[in-house]
C-alpha cells in the first residue's frame, strides 16, 4: 500500500498572543493529567545568592590555590580549602542519600495501605502500587546486537504494571537496520503487534516548521539589549516570536501523527516499532515520544529506556509512584546496574562506580528535588511535563549546531528550567551493558563529559529556581578534574621543598576513598562497593584526560559510541580513527610519565631519571591494540543466563501475566481479532515471515480483513475517548 504523503505545510496565520508558552501547551491534549502547569517566578534575591555562591567557590578556590592556602596543617600533611569543602560535600551526601530512601519507602508504604514507616521497605506481595497508572514505554536503539535486543523486549513484556503500550524507534532505515524491526516482529507476534515504517523525520519536520515559522512571524518585537536578553536567558522566557513558531511547529507535528494514526492505527496496537531514516538519538526519541503523547494518547507517565537494557518487573510501578507523589515532579529515574559486570575489571569497576554515582549522589541530589540527570536507560516522565518541554528540547542547538547526544541530561534540565522537581529511587532497577574495552570506555565518558559541560551554560537557570544543593553539588563536580589536574602537574613540575608531600598528598586520597568505599557500602548495603578505591587509575589515566578532550571539543557532534552489532565491532576502527579516539590518551600519559621522571630527576639530581618518560611507550601502543575480553561460551540449554541477576526471559501471552491493573480497558480495544504482526515498508516489499506469496500482511492465518487488506480491528479508543467514556476529559 502507498504511503499517504505528508501533508504540505500551510502558511501559519496571523500571529496573536497565544495564552502560554507553546500557544497552550495542553490546547491539544485535554487527556493529559496535571496540565495546568506555571513556571514558578524567579525570586531574584536567592537566586543572586545562589549564583553568588557558585562563582564564589570556583574563585575563592582559584585564589586559594594560587597562593598555597591551607586550612589545616599537620607536618608534611595539610588540607586545603577544596579538601575541606569535598569532605564536608561527602558527609552531607551521605546524610542525603540515607535520608532519600526513607522518603521513597514512605511514600511507597503510604500508597500501598502501610504503616508509613521512613526505612522500612514492604515486602513485594504482589500488590502494585498503582494499578490505575496509564504509562506507555517508549525503547530507540540503533543497530543493537541480536540477543540484546531481544532480551530488552522480552525484559519490557514482564512488567507487573502492564503498559498501555510499548513503542520501539530504530534509528534507521537501511538493511542493516531492518534486524531489529524484524527481531521485534518475531518477539511479539501474536501479541497485538506491527512494525511501520515512516518516511521522513518528525524531528526534521518540526525544525523546519519552526525555521519557517520565525521567518514568516510578524508579530511585536522584543527587546534586544544586553540585561534584556540576560533576563530572557536566565529566566528561560520566549520572544513572541520563538513562541508562536513553537505553536505552529508543535501543531504541524500533532497533525502529521494523527494523519499517521488515521493510515495505520497506530493506538489500537499494544505493540509498535517503527523505523525512519538515520539521523541520531534524538530524533528516534522525538519520534517516539510524539508517537507517545499524540497517536496513543497516554495520559498519564511515559517511560524510556535503552535498547540494550533489562527492567525490574516492578520498574514502572515503583517509577510511577513517585513519580505522582507530588504534581511538581516532572521525571523520575531509578538505579541502573551493569549487565556484563563479569566481563573485565573494567566492568566491574564502572558497575561499583555506578552504585556510588546513583545510590549516593542522586540519591542526595533527589532529597532537594533536583536530580541533574534522569539516566537514559531508566526513566519516566510525566506526559503533560513532556508535552511542555518536548519542543524546547528537540530544538536546542550549541555553538550553531544542532546537538546530536546528551539527549537525558537535557531533558532533565528543561524539566528543571521550567520549574519542574525531578527524584530518584533505589526502590527498583534495570541492568544496561557497560563497556568492557578501554577504549569504548573512553569513547563514553567523553561523550557524557561533553553534554556535562555544554549543559553547564544551563545550570544557571536551574539553580534560579531550585536548592542551594544543586548549585554546590554541580560546581564540585565541573571543576573537580581541573583542580587535581592542576595539582598532578604542579607538584611534578614544581616539587616541594619536601619530597615525601606527594607521597602524602596520594595516600591521603587513597585513605579517603577508603573511608568513603566503607561508608558507601554501609549505605547501598553492596560489598563491592569496598572496591571502589581501584577505581582511581582509571580515572587518573582515562576519564581526566577524557573529560580535557571534551572541553574543547564540545561542538562536535555524533552518537559518540560504536554500533553494538556483531559486524561492526568485529570491523573494528582504522588507524586514524582510533588515533582520534586514543591520541589524547598518548599526550596525557606520556605527560604524566615525563613529569614522574623530571620530578626524581630533580630530587636525586640526576638528569638520567627523564628515562621514566619511556614507560609511557607500551600503554600507547596497548590502547591502539585493545586488547578485548574472552568472550563468554555459549552453553548448550536456550535458558543460558543473560546476566548476573536476570535470567532467561520466558514469553508468556498477556493474560498469563499477572496483572491488577485496569484490565478491562486494554481489553476493551487492545486486542485485534488478528493479532498477527507485520512489517511495511515504503514499497510494501517486506511480508510477514511464514505468509505465502501474494498474501495479505495480516497473514494467512487470519480470515477477517478490511478492503485494504489489513485486519478488522474494534472501533478506535480515540473516538470512544471524545466522548468521555473512558473519563479522560
């Protein structure tokens, strides 16, 4: 069948104040819960207290550190102005965090009929928490690997809160991208499934309708003076024209949805994959959010998640439940844990740094109300805070060029900008492949260091509407690498009059980690977390260096990390590419090694110690060779462990599953009498795996087809919804 091509773009109407940012944001969505939604005002007394205290610190440290400061002295040992203010950092988190997991547990106690006891966690009876909770999952990936893939969609059917529906985005059309749409064909089949493709970019689409609409805008203009356009900036406020082109950008893409929908009843399938043209992450994740909010109309929370990750079947109840503890919180996010921790020392050691990073930091971050990063493969938003932040996120752009990664952390910064809390649990997780080589490794920590620091130029505006917490967490954590770099280098460049300092200096931050593994390890109640002072070389030898390349590369753009398919890791990168990606790794160790050496060269005066420089020539040549960890034999039974918590995911049909949760309205509409699944395509080419030549894509099996072809479905829930039998208006 053709597709219907879009419809053209009309020219937009005379502008007129619209009522709100986005023209209405909720004009078009009165399903939506909690719409109504207002920035908050900024008080401009605490924030200028706030902002005060930001570049305050970032000075006062500069200047303390240039004139050799010190708080407390003690012999060859001292603490500086930054050693103080990381350990009183660490106590606070620690309180934090501790104090966070009992918030969560008595709001979970309190919304199953429990004693509202702060730290005590009930016991998983089987009840959920939020049986009424209308949540869509929305998973993108790009070329993922075949047992991954299908391990995610087997872990996305298991949920004990059964989703209204499960919508996949693969970034691409080509091929080799037609895997996984076909891998999902075959792991839902049966269960009210279908895989369309679309022919262009909704992200595409909206851009261009905005570009067009600001062209074309002839309404009052703003002012452009400098304080005007701080004012505008600080306080995240829109000119008249920036708002109507978002109003008509934003109604361009609700229109080409519902034209979509109408073509291939897209809200009567629980399950539904579509592939559109290469472009980049977010561009799936627009896709998939708009197909989310405008074609299944989901009312309520909208999870997202990775295509390489493994849920806890309790992940979207728990996420829910906080999630609607308090209608300012826009986003929640929850634990992610590392599938393949077993593979390399490398895993294990980014597994323990992800329990501190999430058990510990946004844990503390989540007690305040401002999480800075909702993670990628494990998160949920609401549908109308989505629906207000949707277009500003789609848009943003950096030193002229449209941002192409760090895609959760600025979703997590608009919901802050627009006044929205963000939290965290530890009630609930998911597992998510981690890199095991080095130099994938590298490849991700530079990408994530680039989206932190092009996000900083937003901070500001968050720390305008939220806790004094996230304007000193976020400064520690953007000058910490800058600061000890400046310490490595000064003390082997410019040794201390006592030689014995530097030795000091390093074990007094192996002692510290060491207390800080001891306490973290209490608090997540983990023992690997004792491991986690290892983690320092690591850090020392890959992520500082990593986190310099990104300063000064942040306008460029790329998913930043290799495909996961079998063919294109087993390709492999060039000399010059991987050059790309190591170089800077060669520079810092060779640095490092040079200044070990002219430091023993000036203690023992003797020019022959600049050798040590040498050693800096295996771990060069080692990180262009990568050497990569002995893969895992496959054992014999199909019920092989996927990872060290997950098992083997067994497909049940839906009404095996155990589920409490508005059962009458899925089956109301959710399923077709021909549950069959297909795959179209722009020619139609591709059929139904098993159907005889020249048979229709429902599939020989089904005999109850429409004049097209395609199964008889039930009438659309959409215009049973208009008339408010479902009680969504």
């Amino acid at each position: 069948m053709p597709q219907t091509p879009p419809t053209p773009l009309t020219p937009p109407p005379a502008w007129s104040a619209p009522k709100s940012a986005y023209g209405g944001p909720h004009a078009y969505d009165p399903y939506l819960q909690g719409q109504q939604w207002v920035v908050p005002k900024i008080n401009w007394f605490p924030t200028t207290i706030k902002l005060v205290l930001s570049f305050s610190l970032v000075a006062g440290l500069i200047v303390g550190y240039g004139l050799g400061l010190r708080v407390v002295s003690i012999g060859v040992w001292s603490l500086g102005m930054y050693g103080v203010i990381l350990l009183v950092d660490f106590v606070a988190q620690s309180i934090f965090a501790v104090c966070n997991r009992g918030s969560v547990n008595r709001i979970a106690n309190k919304r199953a009929g429990k004693p509202a006891s702060r730290f005590k966690q009930p016991l998983d009876d089987g009840t959920l928490l939020c049986p009424e909770a209308d949540v869509s999952i929305t998973v993108v990936g790009y070329r993922e690997a075949d047992e991954d893939w299908r391990k995610c969609l087997r872990s996305l059917q298991q949920q004990t809160l059964r989703p209204r529906h499960l919508i996949a985005v693969v970034d691409g059309d080509a091929p080799a991208d037609q895997e996984m749409a076909k891998a999902f064909d075959e792991e839902l089949r049966g269960k009210s499934a279908r895989v369309i493709h679309l022919p262009l970019l909704l992200h595409g689409l909206f851009r261009q309708t905005y570009d067009e609409a600001l062209i074309k805008f002839e309404g009052p203009k703003m002012s452009n003076s400098r304080w005007a356009k701080f004012g505008r900036w600080l306080g995240n406020k829109q000119t008249p024209a920036e708002v109507y082109a978002l109003a008509i950008a934003r109604q361009r893409i609700v229109d080409q949805v519902e034209v979509w929908n109408d073509e291939f009843s897209i809200d009567r399938y629980e399950n539904v994959c579509f592939t559109q043209p290469h472009s980049h992450k977010r561009g799936a994740m627009f896709t998939a959010f708009a197909m989310a909010l405008w074609a299944c109309r989901t009312r309520d929370g909208i999870f997202t998640t990775d295509s390489d990750t493994l849920l806890e079947t309790n992940a979207l109840d728990e996420m829910y439940c906080l999630l609607s503890s308090e209608e300012r919180i826009g986003g929640v996010t929850a634990e992610v844990k590392i599938s393949n921790r077993a593979d390399s020392f490398l895993s294990r050691m980014c597994s323990v740094r992800y329990l501190s990073a999430f058990q510990l930091e946004r844990a503390a971050q989540s007690l305040w109300r401002c999480v800075g990063c909702l993670s990628g493969p494990m998160a949920m938003y609401k549908s109308s805070s989505l629906s207000t932040i949707l277009g500003p996120w789609a848009l943003q752009t950096f030193m002229g060029k449209e941002t192409t990664f760090g895609d959760d952390r600025h979703l997590s910064n608009q919901l802050l900008v627009h006044g929205y809390y963000t939290r965290y649990t530890h009630r609930t997780f998911c597992e998510s492949e981690s890199p095991a080589t080095f130099v994938r490794w590298v490849k991700q920590q530079t990408r994530w260091s680039k989206s932190f620091f092009r996000e900083a130029f937003w901070f500001p505006k968050a720390f305008a509407l939220h806790s004094w917490w996230q304007t000193v967490e976020t400064t520690c954590q953007a000058i910490y690498s800058f600061v000890l770099t400046a310490t490595i280098f000064h003390m082997l460049f410019a040794p201390p009059a006592n030689v014995f300092q530097p030795a000091v200096w390093i074990g007094t931050l192996f002692g510290v980690a060491i207390i800080k593994a001891i306490v973290g390890a209490l608090i997540v109640r983990d023992p690997w977390m004792l491991i986690f002072p290892l983690y320092a070389p690591l850090y020392l030898f890959g992520l500082m260096p990593s986190r310099l390349l990104a300063l000064f590369t942040m306008n460029r753009t790329g998913w930043g990390t290799s495909a996961r398919s079998t063919g294109e890791r087993r390709r492999g990168d060039g000399f010059m590419e991987r050059t790309e990606h190591v170089l800077h790794l060669v520079i810092w160790q060779t640095a490092i090694m040079v200044g070990i050496g002219y430091f023993f060269s000036k203690v023992f005066d003797s020019w022959l110690f600049l050798v040590i420089g040498c050693v800096a020539v295996p771990p060069s040549i080692l990180v262009y060779i990568e050497f990569k960890p002995k893969a895992a034999k496959p054992k014999k039974t199909a019920a092989a462990p996927v990872s060290p918590t997950f098992r083997a995911f067994k497909l049940q049909p839906l009404e095996d599953v155990n589920v409490h949760n508005a059962q009458a309205r899925h089956e109301i509409y959710m399923q077709p009498e021909a549950s069959q699944s297909w795959c179209h395509d722009r020619d139609s080419s591709y059929k139904h795996p098993g159907s005889p030549s020249g048979a229709s894509r429902a599939g020989s099996s089904s005999s109850v087809v429409d004049e097209k072809g395609n199964p008889y479905l039930p009438p659309s829930p959409r215009s049973q919804r208009q008339h408010g039998q479902y009680g969504y208006m």
